[in-house]
C-alpha cells in the first residue's frame, strides 16, 4: 500500500484530535477556518494519490486504498462547511463539523492501518499514537503562529495543546519500545540502524526535549520562541515518523 495516503490521514486525524482536546472558546474563530482550509487541502491530497492507485483484485472495496476512498471525500466535504462556519462564527454548528471529520479520519485510519503490521492491535495503537503525534506538533506550532495575530489571546491553549503533545510521544515511544523489542533481531545492515537512529533520536527523544522546552518558555508567555522551538519538532517529528514507515514496510512491526 502507498504509504502516503495514510501519512497524510494520519495528520489529519491527530489535527482533528487535537481539535477536540483543546479549549476552543479560549481560541478566536478564524484559527479554526484556517485549520479547516488546511484540512481541506489534506483532504483532496489523499483524494488524488489514492486515486492514482487501480482496484484489482488484491484491493477490493473493502481494503485500506477502498475505505480511504469511501471516507476521506465527506472528510473534505465537512471541512469546507466548517470553514464556512467558522468564518461566520457559528461554533456549534463548526464544533460539530469537527467531531465528524475526527470521526471519519479516525476511522479511515485505523481500517488503512489494520493488517500491515503484527500484531494487529499493536499496529493500530501505532498508527493512532503517530496521528496523535503529528497532528499535536502541527497544531501546536500553528496555534503558537496564530498569536501574531491574535495577541492577547490566553496562553492556556497553547500551554494544553503542548501538554498533549507530550503525552502523545510518550505514548509513541512505548508502543515503539515495544515493537522494538519484538523485532530486535530483525534490524540488520547499516540502512535499517540508520533509519531506526532517526526514528529514535529524531522522531522520539527529540520532541520530548522540545517539548520540555516549550513548556518552560510558555512559563515567561514568549509565544514567538516557544513557536520556533515547536517548529523545529515539526521537522524532527516528521523525519522520525517517515523513518518510522520505512522501517514498518521492511519489518511489518511498530518501530
């Protein structure tokens, strides 16, 4: 299977996610019709690179290319009517557009995830613990961007956002550690250690600092800083997780 199709569901599931956690009525409406817009654009991404990928019979309706098919145009669909909703500010009506693509991203993920990595349920805790990773440094960073424009609002969700962040990655490194210990013997050969450095030192250990960082910025409400810091996890996130998919494809564990 492609991996970016679910790369990129992940991300939107981990935003989604991430919507739902945070304090929404600390946060001015126009972040959230920028996030949806973002969401969109995701989206038709996963649109049109799944469907670059022909159904034979080795991938029927029912399999992870099919249900990414099925799930990910309403998810487009909803994020275009939230964006609308939350230009003209109605929350309720937006707060509800989100729990349905949260809903349906969810969902196409862990059907997309499902058998490509033994054992099943520890594969799925894996693809959900990378949404909630990568959708949490995403979401952190461009919330600490949005302070540029909306400067007086409360630092709290910033603060929140980031505290979930944390505890996404420590949920990632345990799954991790032990898909590590299950495949120990399998990594061999400079290529495979090298990806699993950068999964470890990039993808893990790296945005555990950044995030201590950032929380011991927001303390003096620095938000430009504690946004650098936080874009700088982006990256190292976004290299460990992609090492994450090289190693998973070679040795069908959660690494």
């Amino acid at each position: 299977m492609n991996m970016l199709p679910l790369f990129v569901l992940q991300l939107i599931a981990g935003i989604s996610l991430m919507w739902c956690l945070v304090p929404r009525d600390k946060i001015t409406a126009g972040f959230f019709r920028i996030q949806m817009l973002l969401v969109l654009g995701l989206a038709v991404l996963v649109l049109l690179v799944a469907g670059r990928v022909p159904f034979d019979e080795m991938q029927p309706l029912w399999s992870g290319i099919g249900w990414q098919r099925i799930l990910i145009g309403p998810v487009a669909m909803t994020a275009y009517l939230g964006s609308v909703l939350w230009t003209l500010e109605r929350r309720r009506a937006g707060t509800a557009c989100i729990a349905v693509i949260a809903a349906l991203s969810s969902l196409a993920v862990l059907i997309s995830a499902w058998g490509t990595m033994q054992p099943n349920g520890l594969g799925l805790m894996s693809a959900y613990s990378t949404a909630a990773v990568l959708g949490g440094v995403v979401t952190s960073m461009l919330l600490g961007h949005w302070y540029l424009t909306a400067p007086t609002m409360s630092i709290a969700p910033l603060t929140q956002l980031t505290w979930f962040l944390t505890v996404a990655v420590i949920v990632r490194l345990l799954v991790s550690a032990v898909g590590w210990s299950m495949a120990a013997d399998s990594i061999q050969g400079s290529l495979l250690w090298t990806w699993f450095a950068l999964r470890w030192l990039a993808g893990i250990l790296g945005p555990l600092v950044l995030c201590g960082m950032t929380l011991r910025i927001l303390r003096y409400r620095n938000t430009q800083a504690a946004t650098g810091v936080l874009f700088a996890a982006v990256i190292l996130s976004f290299i460990g997780e992609m090492s994450a998919a090289l190693l998973a494809s070679e040795l069908h564990r959660p690494l």
